[in-house]
C-alpha cells in the first residue's frame, strides 16, 4: 500500500524523519511562491516562509519523495527557475497546475489567470531532455517535463 501525505510544509521540520520512517512514499507540498509575503497572502495568513523552508530541508535531509504542487497566477512566475534550481538539486518534481475557475473567484479570475504554456515555454523547455504526453485524468491531459538532472519532472 502506498502511503501520502499532502502539507503546506510549515510544521513538517520535526517530523519529516518520522514519516520516512512510518514509510510514507510520497509527500506532497503546496509551493506556490518564493515570495516570503505572497506565500503568507495565498496561505491566508498562517504561513511562515522561514518555516515552510525549514520543513523542506528536513524533508529532502530525511530523503522523503516530494512533489511540490504550484497553481500558476499571472504576474507571479519570476520565482519559478529559483523553484525549478531547487527540484534539479534535490531530484525532487514540480507539478504546475492552471488555476480553475470556481464562482467564489470569479470576480478576479480573469487578473489572475495565467496561462501554462508560455511559462513552460520560457522556463521549463530550456531545462527540458524528454516530453512525455501520459494521457487523460479526467479532463486535463498531463505532459511531464523531464529535466536535465533526469531526475526531476515537471
């Protein structure tokens, strides 16, 4: 049986050791920003960037499997090769996701929308050595990004 987890990382430090150890195969963390203040803003409030970071350090330490989740928001990608850095040094993989539309936002939906495609064409397929199309869930087709390291997947 595979066992996973799914945090926003900010109190994984102390027991990122123990997950591996219980045997948790996949740790999935919500990385949505490198911005200290923005990641604060999209955790509602509760995030401690210092401690987020912490978290992941104990996690790659602990060599627990990750997969970061980031939603794509225009006017915020800057930070995604610092992020894509990261996930080649560690051979971790980082999966973007486009923001759906739901009523509670749709207000603002349309500001902050961002497109994948010329984010990936700009940041990920520089870094880029295999495409590889791996069919439907659902409705959304998934395309994974290998990376030069050929470990790390996007």
């Amino acid at each position: 049986m595979m066992v996973g987890v799914t945090t926003n990382g900010s109190l994984l430090a102390p027991v990122a050791r123990q997950l591996k150890d219980a045997g948790v195969k996949v740790l999935r963390i919500s990385w949505h920003t490198t911005n200290a203040g923005l990641f604060n803003e999209i955790s509602g409030g509760f995030g401690d960037y210092r401690r987020f970071q912490e978290g992941i350090a104990a996690a790659v330490q602990a060599e627990l499997p990750v997969s970061f989740n980031r939603v794509l928001l225009r006017g915020q990608t800057d930070d995604l090769p610092k992020q894509l850095d990261f996930v080649s040094a560690h051979g971790q993989r980082l999966k973007l996701y486009d923001l759906l539309w739901t009523p509670e936002i749709a207000p603002v939906y349309g500001t902050i929308y961002q497109d994948w495609r010329p984010i990936v064409r700009q940041h990920v397929m520089p870094r880029t050595v295999k495409v590889e199309r791996i069919g439907k869930r659902g409705e959304r087709r998934r395309i994974r990004f290998y990376l030069a390291d050929r470990k790390s997947v996007v």
